[in-house]
C-alpha cells in the first residue's frame, strides 16, 4: 500500500542504511547495558513484601508508584503529545514534528534511564529504577525536545539521534553537578531543563546556520488546521504544567503547593501574553503564535520555586512578567537574532525557554535566599531545603548563592555542549 | 513573521487598547487581591510537617493532593480541552473557539479563587487554597465556558471577559446559597454549574440577539475536520465525566461510587442518542451535532445524585432518558427557540446543559428523598447527607424539599443574572 | 441545520429503523439486567464506614479506587481516543472510525459488566461492581475494537454491534477459562485481549472477504491531516500502554514493576520500528503506518509478563524482537494474507496485535516457567503467582505450562467463535 509521505522525513539518500544501522545498534547497545546495570528499585521488585515489613509499611499504598505515578503520566504527555504537537503550526513539517519527536524521545529516555542512574540511582554495581527514574528521564528528553524545537526543519533524523545521545550526556552531568555538588534545588528544572535544553539549541542552530534557508519561508507559513493542532500542544502542555513542576517534588506538601504555585503562575500567564500581543500587532489582532507559546512561559519561570513557599501571589507576579518578556521577545527579539545573530530558531525557543528559564533560576535563588524558618517551620524548613548531613548548617542566603551558580554553570554547559555537538 | 489571523480573533478597531487595559489592570487587581487574602492551605503549606504530628497522620499519603490531583487534572482537561475543542465544529470559529475559551478559563479561575475563597475557605482573614480549591474554580469556570457556547460568535473578548467576570461572582453566590444555606448536596453541578451557567448564557444570548446573523448561516457549516477536532472534545469529556462527578464528593467511597454512577449513566446515553438521531432524520443517517453533543447529556444528569446510592440501573435510567430529551431537544427545541423565542443558542446548550441539568437537580432531590438508613448504612447515611449540627435532625423528604429549592433558586440566578448582565 | 453526512456512517436503508430498535431494545434489557444483577462493589457502598472498621482500614486512601483510577482512567483514553483515532489515518472513515468506535464501546461495557460479572464478582445472587470491573469492560471492550480494526469499512452499525454482543460473551468465557480454569497470569492481556481479539477480527474478515473491495482502494488512501489524527491515537496508545499492563496487577510492586517493564518494551519497539521501515522503503523513507503502528507491539509482546519479574533488559530485547516483527509484517505479509487467503485487514491488526500478542504469550509462558524464589523472594513468589490454596504445590515450569495452554485456547476461542459470528 503507497502511501505519501511528507517534507522533512527524508532527504537524505544515505539514510537507507545509516538510519537503520544507528538505530539498531544503538538499540543493541542499550540492551547489553541494561542486561548488565539496571534492576528495578526496591519498591518495583517482588522482593518488595519483605522490604515493606522491615520498612514497617502497613499499606501498598506507600508505594512510590501511587506518589507519582498519575504526575508521571501527565509529564510523559506532555513530552511526546505537548511538545510533538506544539510544533505541528509550521505547514510543510507537521508530520515530521511529531514523527521526529517521538523518535528521539524513544530513543533518549533509554540512554537518560542509564546517565541518570550512574549518577544517581546507582548501588553496588546495579542502577536500581522506579517511578521516579522514569519521570527524570522524561525530564531530560524534554530538553532535547526543547532544542529540536530551534533546529526543527533544518537536520537529518542522524544528526538529531547524535546530537540526542550527546544532550542527554551532557544535561545528566550538569544535573549531577547543580544537584548533588552544588546541591541546588531544581525540581521543575528552570536550571537544567529549559536554560540548559534552550541554550544548547540556540547555540547548535547557531553554527547550522543556513542562509539560504530564508528563501524557502514560505514552507513556514502556517494553515487553518495546523494552528489547531498546535493548540492540542499548548493546551497539554499548560494544563499538565503544575504535574511537571510538582512530579519529583518531596511526597506530601512540597508536590501539593508546587501544583498551586504553577497553576496561578500559568493563570497570570494568560493574561498578559494576550494583552501584549493584542497591544504591539497592527490593529489590534491577537497573533497565534504568542497565544501558542508565550501562555506557557509562566510554568517555566516557576519550575525552581514553585515547591518553595512562592506563596500564590508571588506566582502570579512571575507569571504577569513572563507573558510580557516572552510575547515581547517573540515580536522583537526573534527577529534581531535571526538578522543580526544569525540563529535560526524555528520555534521561537529562546521566548518560551530560554528567557523564562532564567527568570525561573533568579526566582528560585531569591525564594531560597529568603526563606525563613518562621515561613516554613522549622521542620518544614530544614525539608523543604534537604538542609540535613554535610549541609546541617546551610543558610538559606548561602543557599541563595548556590542557586544563582546553578543557573551559570548551566548556562556556561549549553553554550559549551552545544558549540561542540554543532 | 506574517502569520494568518482567523475570524473571531479580532473585529472591534477599539480593541488595539481595550483589551490589552482590560487585562493588565485585571491581572494587577489579581496579584493585590491574592497578596492580601490568598495563602496556602495546611495541607499545601511548608508547616504541614507540624501539622502532620498534630492530625496524628502517619504517612504524607493522607494529604489530600493524593485524593484529588488526579481528578483534578481530568476536570482540567475537560475545561481546556474538553470545551475548547467541542466548539470548534464550526468552520470559522474553530480557532476563536479554542482561544476564547482558554483566555476565559485563565481569566475566570483567578476571580473564582477568590469568590468562592471568600464564601468558603476564609480563615481569620485569609483564604487558604489547596487542590480542591483549584477544582471548584475549574468548576465555576465550566458554567462560563457552557454560557460562552450559546454566544459563540456573537461577542467581543472584552464582552466575553466582562460576562466571565459578573458570571463567576453570581456563580459563587449561588453556591453559597445552595451548599450553605440551603444545605443541599450537589457536587457534580447538575444545578450549580449546569443549569446555571445554561440559563445564564440564554438569557444573555436572548438579549444579543441579532436578526442579521442567520444571513451570514453559511459560517455555521462544518467541514469534514472541523468535526474531527469536535470529537476530541465530545470524547475527553465523556470520557472524565466521572472525574467530574467525583472530583469533591466525600474520600473513600462517595468518590467510588460517584465515578462508577456516571460511567454507567454515559454509556446508555450513548445508545439513546444513536437510537434517535438516525430515528428523526432523512434515510436514517446519524448527525454528528447529536453525537457530539447529546452523548454528553447523560453525564450532565447525573451530577447531583452520583455521589449517592443511585445505584448502577439508576444510572442507566437516567442516561437513558436524557440521551432522548437531549436528541429530540436539537431536533426540534433549537430551531422552535430560534425562530419563535429569538434564542439563538448556537452549540446547543439548552440541550446538552439546561435541560440536563434540570434532570439532574430533580433527580438528586428525588434520590436524597429516598434514601433510607438501610441503604445508607447507620454511618454512611450521616456521612453522605452530612446531617451533623445544625442539620442533625433533617430528614431525607426534608432534604429533597431543599434539594428541589435549589433548583429553582439557581434557575432565578441564572435568569435574572444573564439578564443583568445581556 | 443541515450538515454533511460522512462515508460510512449510513449506508444501509433499512438502518431507519433497525438500528433505533436495536439500541432502544437492548439498552431497556441492560437497565432490566442491572436492576436484577448489578450493585455497588463494598468500597462504592455507602455502608463502606463499617466495612471499613470491620476490615481494619485506618484511612479512606485505603480504597481500590485511589490504587487504580488513575490507570482506569488512561485505559478509557486508550479505548475511546486511542483506538478510535488511530483509524482514522483513511481519508474517508475518519468520522465513521471515531464515532463507530464510541458507539461499539459504549455498547459493549455495558454488556462486559454483566458478562464478567457473572464469571468474576457474583456473590449471593449480585454482580458487586467497583473500579476493577470497570477496567475489565474497558479491556474486553478493546478486544472488540481491535477486532473492529480489520473489519473497518465493510460492515453495518447493525453488524458491528452484533459482532459486539457475541464477541464480548466469548470474550468472558474464554477469560474465564484462562484465569479461572487454568489459572493462568495475563494482567495486559496479551491472550485475552489481543491475540483473541485479532485471531477473532481476521476470521470475521476473512468470511466477509469481498473482491471488489479492492475496486474501491482510492478510498483507503491517506491525507495529510488524516496522519496527524491517527498520530493522535498512536501517541495516547503508546504514552499510556504501561497503564493498561499494570491496571489489574496487584497492588504494589506489581503495578509498579508492569508499568517499568512497558515503558522499556515500547522505547526498544519505536527504534527497531525506525530502522525497519526505512531498512524495508524505496530511498529509505519512513512509512506512517509503521510509525502509527508497529511501535505499539511492545506494548502487547509484555502484556502477560510485564507484572512478572521480566527485567527491563528483558523488555528491551521483547520490544526490540516485536518492533521488527510487526514492521516485517505490515510490509511483506499483509498483502500476502489479502491476495493469497483472501484477508482484508485494514488496519493491519495481525500485525499489531495478533503476532505480537502470540510472542506475549510465549513470553509470558517462559518467564512463568523459569521464576525462582530467588528472584522474586519467598513471599513475592507466591504472592506473584498466586499460589495459594488449591495452587499451592504448582510449580514454576508447570505454570509455565497452563501459560501456553492458554494461548491455545484463547486462539481457538477466537478463530471458532470469530467463524460462528462471521
């Protein structure tokens, strides 16, 4: 049965054997490791009815999987529908969007299971996964779907399956160093998700710069149906947003308040994306792509604090700013960089990203910088900061710091991974 | 970059300014009203730990997050998407459709948390918010989206914000009457949502009326899919109805009971439906408005009376007849207010949401009025009723007396409300 | 209003009044059938308060309904949107896919209900209904849309919904045979659902085989948008398969470890699917109906073995094994089955669910027979198995036995009963 296939699946003409050979031995690869590194976590193991009497669990509900598995769904939504879909507005690369994406995601979550677990699940000799593994794995793939967002229409499936397996790499040791070294919090990954994911990209579309590819914009123009696809994304992506921001969140509060922290800020969002697109388009019309993008910015700059005690008004005021910052950028900003900078960046990443991610990194450092135990209790306090073992005495000013360095340090590793990956 | 802009989106030269006023004064009326009166629930709060030993909880999993969030997330869908995209049947209005309604909804659920804040989480001057706080404004939202069904086409954003805005405040004190005053049980929304928002949109579009409008009749054609994207709409609100139903009814098993009673109220709704719509039309062909909309009827029905021991056939009944009110309801209601009532309800929402929710009030005060000990179990007959206090001695007829009179109390809101404001 | 009619939603004349009839009719025997038969499962009962002190539970959370709703939920998705828009890739059945696949569905839960309510939750005359019920007729139900999968296009309301009735009773009797008789583990219903649902679906095909079907093949041609819909449905099948493998799993690490397995299974399955189909193209293209479909086999290849301890290198080299065998499959077999054995499976259902759901089985089998209590300790094993009372003294390889006897029976079941219906 012949059936069409569409602009952006295949170009290549080598692809007839590179394709399936990368694939197939890449998929080897991760077989042989698995069979030798990963088992599954306690809590996943049928050994679990012994671990429960010596943990002292009365009920199966205690189970991590009834913590985070429904947050889990949401996320794992979100990257392959949210961000499949948010880039089905271009006319021509619909189906190549969607198709790509779910390549490369496939493809990264088995090699982010195996960083992620060297780094952090790992123990003695076994990485051991569960629930949460899976959302962090999620999490790191939602970075290269972030980057694929900037380069979209502009590379072979190849050279995104290498620059996958090079991101993944790279976001799992930069997560490493914010996380356990700097021991940073970053639990909607402000840090190392969205400025790590979006910096990464602009830098890489940065070198694949083509500047012939301005006279083929008529393939970007967008129709009717495909606007309405992209809204399936934005809507996924804004409506699951307090599930990413709240999935790894401590059990308990911390997942509770991250979710109402991100739903106000998504709220506030909202309102001033529309305002200001309406204010800075001729006659006053509303421009989709904003309403498609720019409404999700305020989940962003929210993903560092919003465990933290941002309190529901100091979310609506990241979300207010950030509708402004990232509908301005897309009218001002993207155009400058394509002209005067020389990044192509196709869907606007550096808007919804890259900005509201590093709005998101300074939030979470003057939230953690102002915490006090009267705000948080003292229990409360020393929880929601993990301030326990070798940082019994962190401050929260100390902590303050810290966090400001997470956001350099991922900043200086996206321009750095993505110069050498491009 | 030109992008094209649809119908719907913009038409009022004055908006270039208004809307963008509208909504920034709006957001920082919001972000003083949050700052003053908006806090964390307990259970959201950093001193939850506290907490914890005090309400001798054992484990985090007794927070109510692990109750609700996954409801809620369901009820957010169905606002968002749900809504959104049951309107989009339409062939010009597909993208104001879905846009308006998220602009509505993100507008509308920051008004809703502080009404309906103020009316019942207020403590010693603060509202204190959690995931069932998010639910209920998703909740009150749904009555504006429904409302904005009838007016579709026929209304600026500034307009639609301005109903949205008196729309919510009636909303809530209608609420207040019935939960608090009237003491009646409805936490599906058959009357507070449903018959509610129905009536207020009618009459609303009753007073808009424009004669000039079935001249321009060929707008409201669909196309092949325009229908495709409505049924992604119709199924995800089947589909979590009995998220709906459940999402605030009582833990254990009033939410148990609750989501079984709707799915079986649905599914013979879907039978119904069919069986009529090929019934009353030429050659037996099946109409997809019905299909869309009428499945749905059975959902709306059930929303006072799911939580109690309706019984699964009970549920079947329900579904039953409103599948064929709903049907013969667009058959021959719509054209009937139409012409004669100058009501120009262009999705249906006296089908699918007035009619319905009507059903529903009478069928939860006929359900409460025939509730028994015997059915209800000693414990579980106080617990469901809630007949502690002041309502100690109040008898099941005397519950189905107030159960009734919130019927009407919320059919006078409604019509005087929507008048006020058309 | 006037509105288009679409292929495939009436052909038949007499349909008038056949179909009403045959809805109205069978929807008043289920509502007869409930009011005998059906009645809350204890946790939906309002007398769960004292069952709830009889049993000893501390906290409402400790109800069926927190464990699995949320998978409930995913699985309705997968059945309503999943199947449902995974069809309409075909220009001209995209409405009559979706809406015939909600009217079949809506039909047959009701009847699951009853029919493995008799064989599983029949207690002193009642059938006692609760979450996991509801999950069963979802999945029953899913073995009638994927029979429908094959037959699409060529039958009648009237014919689907007969084919409904008879498919869902065998369904139940084999399902019984499997579990009860033969004790046999099969939790995402690689034997029951899949492999007896598609041998079913190619049997009915097969006896309706019409020649000059094939005149007619410009129907079964793709567009554009009509893949991105399908996408739609591949995406919700493949995000929300571990919920369906681990819906009815015990609690605990049962759940959690047949939702790990799955996701490893599925990522494996998109990267062997990649290679195959650019491996098997002209030019190294990629086929959309290998994407849209033979990504999902992973996801059936561990429906009996996921909850078991299969390991995710284990999933992996299943996923991996399916990916090639239902790419494979789509490109040299289907046209084999309709030229030589005169099978028209239009969507390609042996491929996805009749092979893959034999290697599940076998699969299933070989974990069954080589389980130790080492692997799974002393207390997991029995607990894993269910070797209790009368099946206290079976052995590992004697299981492993019963598993593949299984499979032959679910396939006789399927190609004798799919012979009768035919």
């Amino acid at each position: 049965m012949e059936r069409p296939r569409h602009q952006g699946m295949a170009k290549n003409t080598y692809m007839r054997w590179r394709l399936p050979l990368v694939c197939l031995l890449w998929e080897v690869a991760m077989i042989v490791l698995f069979g030798v590194f990963v088992r599954f976590s306690p809590e996943a193991d049928a050994h679990w009815e012994e671990e429960k009497q010596e943990m002292n669990l009365t009920s199966d509900i205690e189970n991590d999987f009834y913590f985070r598995y429904p947050s889990f769904q949401d996320v794992h939504v979100m990257i392959f529908v949210g961000f499949g879909f948010l880039m089905t507005f271009l006319k021509r690369y619909g189906f190549g969007a969607v198709g790509f994406n779910f390549l490369l995601a496939a493809f990264g979550i088995q090699w982010a299971l195996l960083m992620q677990g060297w780094f952090h699940s790992f123990k003695s000799g076994k990485i051991l996964i569960g629930v949460e593994n899976l959302i962090n794995a999620d999490f790191c793939v939602g970075s290269v779907c972030i980057a694929f967002g900037a380069i979209l229409g502009k590379s072979s499936p190849i050279q995104l399956l290498v620059m996958t397996l090079f991101q993944v790499t790279l976001f799992a040791v930069n997560e490493y160093i914010l996380l356990n070294l700097l021991h940073v919090k970053d639990a909607g990954g402000s840090m190392t998700i969205h400025t790590f994911g979006a910096y990464f990209g602009l830098t890489v579309t940065r070198i694949l710069y083509r500047p012939n590819l301005e006279q083929s914009k008529d393939k970007q123009g967008s129709v009717y149906h495909s606007d309405l696809f992209a809204m399936i994304g934005t809507l996924y992506l804004w409506m699951y947003w307090p599930s990413f921001n709240s999935a790894i969140s401590d059990h308990g509060d911390a997942q509770h308040r991250a979710a109402i922290n991100t739903y106000c800020s998504l709220a506030a969002c909202v309102l001033t994306t529309v305002a200001f697109s309406s204010m800075l388009q001729k006659k006053g019309k509303l421009d989709m792509v904003h309403i498609q993008n720019a409404t999700l910015a305020g989940g962003v700059a929210v993903g560092t604090s919003a465990e933290m005690m941002l309190t529901p008004y100091g979310s609506l005021i990241v979300g207010f700013i950030c509708g402004i910052v990232s509908t301005v950028g897309y009218v001002y900003l993207t155009p400058f960089l394509e002209s005067r900078l020389h990044i192509q960046d196709t869907c606007g990443i550096h808007n919804l990203h890259a900005m509201p991610g590093l709005i998101g990194g300074i939030v979470g450092a003057v939230t953690a910088a102002a915490a006090t135990e009267d705000v948080y209790g003292k229990e409360g306090f020393i929880k929601a900061f993990d301030f326990t073992g070798a940082y019994r005495t962190r401050t929260p000013s100390v902590q303050g710091g810290f966090q400001a360095a997470g956001i350099v340090v991922s900043l200086v590793m996206a321009l750095a991974g993505g110069a050498l990956v491009g």
